[in-house]
C-alpha cells in the first residue's frame, strides 16, 4: 500500500461489504473472501504535488489475516509489491486493520456492510501532505471462480483521471469513453481524451485484453497516438477497475456496464412448440430485471401462466426458467430485456410431431440496437426460416441481399417493419429471393431506421437447428 517510503501511517474508513442482520452481530470470520481495492488522489512533497493512484488485491482469511499484492503509480513511477496484514471484527460488525508493504504501512478502521456486494472506502489521509480516496470491492468470484476473458463482454462506459508527467511537469489527465469487451480477448475504444482541463480530442483504438480465473487482468489499446497498457480487476455487480500501467502516468478510473436492452427475436408457442428462456447470475449479488413479451403486430403478448411480462428476481449464482408450453393454438411473438451485468442466458425451441421424437435448438439474445447484421444459409437440401424483430419506436426498411457461394448475388428483398413489429417467414418464400433455392451462400440485413433483430432457423427432414448470426451495432 505503497504512499511514499517513510511517510507516517494512513488513517482510513474502508466499507467492506459483509452482510448486516436487523441486529448486526458479526465475528472475525465474517470478514472473508478476496477484495479488490482502488485508492486516487495525491502526494506533496515540498512545494511539489504528485498523483496518486493504487490498484490492489487481498484475501481476508476469516480468521484475522490479509494477504495479497498492490500496484502504485506515483508521479508516473509504478510498484507492484507483495502486501500483508492483520484485522480484527467486533460484535457490531466494525474493526480495525493494517496492510503493509515492504515501502510503508497503513492503519484503518472498518465497518462491514452491503451484503457481501458492492463495497466502498472512503480515505483521509492524517498527514495533510497525503490526501486520497477510494473503495473497496468484493471481487467478482467471491463465491467461486467466475472470471476468465470469455466473462468481461459488452459495453462499458469508462471514466479515467489522474496526471501524465513530462519532465517532472504534472499535465492533468481526463478521459471519458465507451469500451467494448468482445467476449473473445478483442476490445474496442470510443472516446475523448482532456488534458490541462482545456484541450481536448478523440481518442479511438482497437486492442486486446486477457481477465483471469482471480478477476485480475490487462488491456492494450493502440489509437493513433500509441499503446496505452492497463491493469483490470473485475469486481462484483460488474465493475472494471482500470490502472494505467504506463511510465510517466498515474491514472486510473473505473468502467460500469451498460445495460442494453436484448431480444429473443422468435418466441412460439402451441400447435407443436415449446419455447422456455434460461437465466442465470454468475456474480455474488442479487439481480431484478423484468422481461416482456410481444406479439407479431407489436401488442402485447400475453402467455398462458406467465402473462405479457414477469419479473425475474436471481440470487448469487441462481438459475431462472421461463417456460411457454405447447398448449393449443400456434401463437408467435418475441421477447425483451435488459439484463444486469454478470447475468447471462438463451433460449430452447422445442418442436413435438406425432410420430416422430421431440426436436429442440439452443438460440442466443440479440442486441435490440443493431442495424446490420448477417447469417450463412444452404438451401441445398434445407429450409432456411428467420425471424426478424425491429424492437425500436421507427419505421425500420430491412434491405435483405442474399449472395450464392461464389459471391453472385442470389437475391434482394426490402421487408418494412412497423415499429415494435414482427415477421416470421421461409427466406426463400419473400419477395425477391425465390432465386436462393437449391443453393447456399450468405445474407446481409440492414436498415438505415430503426433498429433490426434476426433470428435463424434450418430446418432438413425431421430435424431443425439454429443458424448464428453476426450483428454490427
């Protein structure tokens, strides 16, 4: 917990999130499990005033003992050092703490709070030459190793600060921006960039990032100014702690997800189908969201025992279904949601034709925000079926271009979907592409308005599977 090298002790407040009973008694084994901690602010020396910014990682053992590792960046100088310490619980659930390091030692007081979530610090140095703050946070695998590359995707927005230095001149450093995780180690940055509180410009880059099994991680972002390198810690209820890993800067800053809104774009049930969406929250907090359900003409759709929406209440680690059986007549429609971060999902079809056993297929949620997106379709021997949503409140006019295996364009079909509507058809069988019968090849679907979610479906003889598709937002 690295300040400066002989400077006294630091006096802080952390919160550390522990559940509070309506009569708090707690004991030391209360306090357990793996913390990530971030700490900004800064350190005079003489007339001189340095940023300051702390990334670090510690385990409570539940029995009085902190061990762990810490990164501090001071004036663009960085450390990275073991850390240990000790702490102790009393029966009103606060304490008092020490963490040090082979360059300094600090003391705390604690309060647990928060039911094992989200958890905040809140630091005063005693020295008015040291003057920081921060928060503590229960890492995102408290409960079990939840984190790993595949785990950290989507759209962030993230908020950095602190200062770059140039010859020992301090330059104030303000970054906003929304980063996307790709799922699969890719990332991508949208933003700008102020420095001295005056000057600002774009800041656009593509780069990599890796999250480990303990939620700990990096990123590198190239723009046109150069690699900007990071170290990443993912904590409970899906926060990204961001430290630039950079000489000569000490910033840091924090990413939160945005909850976008997704679709199942085909939802049917009755005369021989079976649909039912799975939820799960693979973080140690509790999640709400509500999903909503719609008919083709953009009404609602109001499932038997379930009704035109449900809300969906998930504990840490607890899996939902929501289930429309094949009961009487064929009715269509889809479904929306936003989900929480750390809560993931898909959806089953289930077909049922006498004579013959059950067909299913696994099928993903779509962004309701893209405006492009493409399948791969063989109509050799196969039928290819879509399901195509424009979940937003204009006119959508879905251009469809259709290219054979050799690239030769197949057909073209322009579908208008009122808003919030619906169609499910045979691709074939629209106006336009006839002409993709008895071949294969690829689609593309856009509109300039609205918005489009599409779902694909091959159906061959007695058995039906999804097709993937690649949505560009």
């Amino acid at each position: 917990m690295t300040i400066k090298p002989g400077k006294p002790s630091l006096m802080l407040l952390a919160v550390l999130g522990l559940s509070l009973p309506a009569q708090a008694q707690c004991t030391i084994a209360s306090l357990n499990g793996t913390f990530f901690y971030t700490f900004s602010g800064s350190v005079k020396n003489g007339t001189t005033t340095a940023s300051y910014s702390e990334l670090g990682r510690v385990v409570a053992d539940g029995n009085g003992g902190f061990a762990g590792t810490t990164t501090t960046s001071i004036a663009g100088v960085l450390t990275t050092l073991p850390v240990t310490g000790s702490y102790t619980i009393r029966s009103n659930c606060s304490g008092s703490g020490a963490l040090t390091t082979t360059a300094n030692a600090i003391q705390f007081v604690l309060q647990l709070v928060n039911g094992t979530g989200l958890t905040l610090a809140s630091i005063t140095s005693s020295q008015s030459s040291e003057i920081a703050n921060g928060r503590f946070f229960r890492a995102a695998n408290s409960t079990g190793s939840m984190c790993g590359s595949g785990t950290l995707s989507g759209a962030y927005g993230v908020l950095l600060s602190g200062g770059t230095y140039a010859a020992a001149v301090r330059i104030a450093y303000e970054a906003a921006n929304q980063t996307v995780f790709d799922g699969n180690g890719g990332v991508t940055v949208t933003g700008e960039v102020t420095t001295s509180g005056t000057t600002s410009s774009t800041w656009n880059g593509t780069g990599t990032y890796f999250m480990g099994a303990d939620c700990s991680g990096t990123a590198h972002i190239t723009s046109p100014n150069g690699t900007v390198n990071y170290l990443l810690a993912r904590v409970a209820g899906g926060t990204v702690l961001f430290l630039e890993s950079d000489a000569n800067t000490t910033v840091s800053g924090s990413a939160n997800p945005l909850q976008l809104e997704e679709v199942l774009p085909q939802f049917a049930y009755g005369g021989g189908w079976y649909s039912a969406l799975y939820f799960t929250n693979t973080t140690s907090i509790p999640a709400t969201f509500r999903v909503t359900f719609t008919a083709d003409d953009g009404t609602p759709l109001a499932v038997p025992g379930i009704g035109s929406s449900r809300q969906v209440a998930l504990g840490p680690l607890q899996t939902a279904v929501i289930a429309a059986q094949n009961i009487g007549a064929l009715a269509q429609g889809y479904a929306r949601f936003s989900l929480p971060a750390g809560v993931t999902g898909y959806a089953i079809f289930r077909q049922s034709v006498e004579g013959r056993a059950d067909q299913e297929a696994v099928v993903g949620f779509k962004s309701a925000i893209a405006t492009a997106t493409s399948l791969t379709w063989d109509d050799t021997n196969f039928v290819t079926s879509i399901a195509l949503v424009n979940p937003s409140s204009a006119q959508a006019n879905v251009t469809i271009t259709a290219w054979d295996s050799s690239g030769s364009v197949a057909g073209t079909s322009t579908q208008s979907l009122a808003p919030g509507n619906k169609i499910e058809s045979v691709m074939r069988s629209l106006s336009g592409l006839a002409g993709m019968a008895g071949l294969r090849g690829s689609a593309l679907f856009t509109v300039t308005t609205g918005n489009l979610a599409l779902l694909g479906l091959r159906f061959g003889g007695a058995a039906f599977t999804s097709i993937p598709t690649t949505q560009d937002q």
